[in-house]
C-alpha cells in the first residue's frame, strides 16, 4: 500500500481517504456499472460489523464518512477525530479483507444502485441527454460508459461476478491511502502497519490500456424529451488531461474554461446573457484529472424565443475570438488569479487537501504535481491559450440539443 500524509495541525481531525486504482473503466465488458456498485457494496459490512456498523461506529466516535467513483479510482474516506484515527483504519482494514457478499446483500444493492440511476440520470433530462453524449464522444474507450453503469448490465451483477472483481481490485497493494490533519508520518506509519499492514497483497487484474481511433467528424443529436422543461444545448469536446498531455497543456484548458465561463465576468456571460441577451445560463468547465483523454464542455440555456442554433452559433464565436486572437491580458489575469485564488481557499478545508493530493497521485501524478499547479497556471501565456482555444475543434465533439416536446418546431 501507498501513503501520504499531509500534515495539518490547524485542529486535532484527520481526514482518511483510501484510493483504491479502479473505477468505471475497469468494468469487465457486459458488466458496466461494477466499480460503482462496489462503492455501495462496501458498506454493506462484515461478520465482524455487520450490516451498517461501519457508518454507525465512525458516526458514534463523531466523524463522517462516504465515497465516490469515476472512471479511473474508488474513494472511500472518514474524518474524524486524530484519537480516532486508529477506528478508522481498522474498520477500513475489515471490509478489505472481509465484505459481505451473500446473494441477498448483492441483490438489495442492485436495487439501490438502479434506483440512484432513475433519480439521478433516468428523470433529469440534461443528465441523461450528457450520458448519450459522452458515449458517442469516446468511441471505443471505456471512459463512454456511465460510471453508474448501464440499467439491463447492473442486473447481471450476480455474486460470482462481484466476488471475482473484489478480489482483483480491492486489496492493499492496490490502495493509495492518503491522510491529512493533526498528524506526523511516523504515527501514520506505525497506525497504517497496526491495521492495514496485517492485509495479504493479492493477484491484481491488470489495468488494460486503450488507444482510441480517431475521430472522423463531429456527432451531432437531438433528443426530443417530455420532461425536459427549458431546451439545452451542450457540446463535449476530447481533449488532453493532466494524464496524458503535456506540460502546460491541461493549464491553459483550466485556464480557458475560466475565461469561458468562470462567473458574471467570463466571456460567455458577458457576451451571450449581458450583452447580446440570448440565454439564461450559459458556462464552459473542464476536468482534466484522467488518466487518459479529458472532457471539455461548453452549454447554454435559451432565452424564451430565442433558438439554440443562436446560442450555438453564438457561443462558437466567442471560441473563433479566442482561437484567433487570444485573450486580452486584463482578462488572462483575472482567470488565472481566480482559478489560484479559488484552489487555495479550497485547501483551507482538511477534505479538499487530501482530495487534491489523492485524486493526483492514483491517476499518475506526484506531490509535486499538486504543489507546483499554482505556479504553473501563473506561467499561462496568451499564445498557450490561444494553442488551447485551437483544440477545440468540431471533429472532436459531440454536439447536443434537448428539446421540449413543447418546443419542438421552434429548435432550430
């Protein structure tokens, strides 16, 4: 196992984070969703603590706890207080070693897990509109598959399948723990040892490596929706990560998904709400941290009686000014100050510090990645997000139009 440990002695709280290195895009082929599905199957609890005792005892020694997945990593992570710290960890080291996976706890999960997908992308309109897109996106690259998985696939999780994934996946050897607060390397190590140090390695299944065909033009769809209540329009662009780009290339995307739609004074804003008066909300927002390729967004919601091919066709020439021109120097400075400003008060919370060193450090990055990231965002130049702007083309996007049944003939 991997650690780090950040040391914040601002109060007497850790914060516990334990990064196993699978996510969506581990799923066996048939069987989307299976990553996700062990982040609720992890609390399902052990003989030792069964049934919801983990959450129980954390809450009782008055710390809180959850996870997350995407398609590159699992998270799972308490806070609590530093004398608590050694709970924890061995609650942690329990459902490592010794998860419930009987028939009946699969199956109640299943159920969970199809009914977070009903709420969360089968009833929101934009949300499912966004999956179909990302799946047209990225061809053949697993990162096209929901994280929350595909409904008809999440059936066919049954516990020979589970049991297998587990035992590839969520062992030690396969876990960055990463630990922030009132707290020195060597208690962490001889805590960690006292625990997790007890855990047998085991035979991991390899990570598979994908290289994707290029694209040949841009995908283009509308989806005519009965619930959606506003048309959308949204464009995915492919792009580079911090995983697989080079050096300054996913800072001037930070930074040009900052002049694009970071607030009132982003240029999107200014020129599609303020000024020409043709949507209610429009952004752009970029997430680099992949270990492969990233995704760049741009989307607006219409003003009443205007199209979304206005709103296109607006938003496209605000990135013909950038990819032509550039940004004016008053206006790189404002995004750079933001995007600094904005990552340095997030590290003013114990959860955002482990979670930046964590997320970095599981898809490949270094500490010094994370440390070194306001100084290279400081070195964006004018000419590198121009170079950035240029990236967005057509060729590499998928477009989208939600359209209410109501609105159906005024679309275009």
């Amino acid at each position: 196992m991997q650690v780090a440990v950040i040391p914040d002695h601002r109060a007497a709280v850790v914060t516990e984070m334990l990064w196993f290195k699978v996510g969506a895009s581990d799923d066996p082929p048939g069987l989307g969703g299976m990553a996700h599905f062990f982040e609720h199957m992890m609390f399902r609890g052990t003989k030792a603590n069964p049934g919801e005792a983990f959450s129980r005892t954390i809450a009782r020694n008055g710390g809180d706890d959850n996870a997350f997945t995407s398609h590159d990593y699992t998270c799972f992570y308490e806070q609590i207080a530093k004398d608590r710290l050694k709970i924890a960890m061995a609650l942690e080291a329990d459902r490592m070693a010794n998860l419930d996976l009987s028939d009946q706890g699969i199956a109640t999960e299943r159920e969970v897990v199809l009914e977070e997908r009903r709420l969360r992308v089968e009833d929101d309109p934009e949300a499912a509109m966004e999956e179909q897109m990302e799946s047209a996106l990225h061809l053949t690259h697993p990162y096209g598959r929901p994280v929350i998985g595909w409904p008809d696939e999440v059936r066919r999780i049954g516990r020979v399948e589970a049991q297998a994934f587990f035992d590839s996946h969520y062992a030690p050897n396969n876990a960055f723990l990463v630990v922030a607060g009132d707290v020195t390397p060597d208690e962490v190590r001889s805590d960690a040892a006292e625990s997790y140090g007890k855990l047998p390695a085991r035979a991991l299944g390899a990570r598979l490596e994908f290289a994707e065909p290029p694209r040949l033009g841009e995908t283009r769809m509308m989806i005519l929706s009965e619930d959606a209540k506003v048309p959308y329009f949204s464009r995915l662009y492919r792009v580079v990560s911090y995983g697989d780009g080079t050096p300054g290339e996913a800072e001037s995307l930070d930074v040009l998904a900052e002049l694009l739609g970071g607030g009132p004074s982003s240029m999107l804003y200014r020129a599609l709400v303020v000024e020409r008066k043709l949507a209610t909300d429009v952004g752009a927002e970029y997430d680099g941290m992949a270990r492969d390729a990233a995704e760049f967004n741009v989307y607006g919601r219409p003003r009443a009686g205007v199209s979304l091919l206005n709103v296109e066709q607006a938003t496209d020439q605000v990135l013909a000014r950038l990819a032509h021109a550039g940004p004016k120097p008053d206006e790189l400075a404002r995004a750079k100050t933001q995007l600094v400003a904005s990552a340095i008060y997030r590290r003013d919370s114990q959860y955002e510090l482990a979670s930046a060193y964590g997320e970095a450090l599981v898809i490949g990055l270094t500490a010094d990645d994370v440390e070194e990231w306001p100084a290279r965002i400081a070195r964006v130049t004018p000419a590198s997000v121009k170079s950035a702007a240029q990236m967005l083309t057509k060729r590499e996007a998928v477009t989208g139009y939600l359209v209410p049944h109501a609105d159906r003939g005024r679309a275009l």
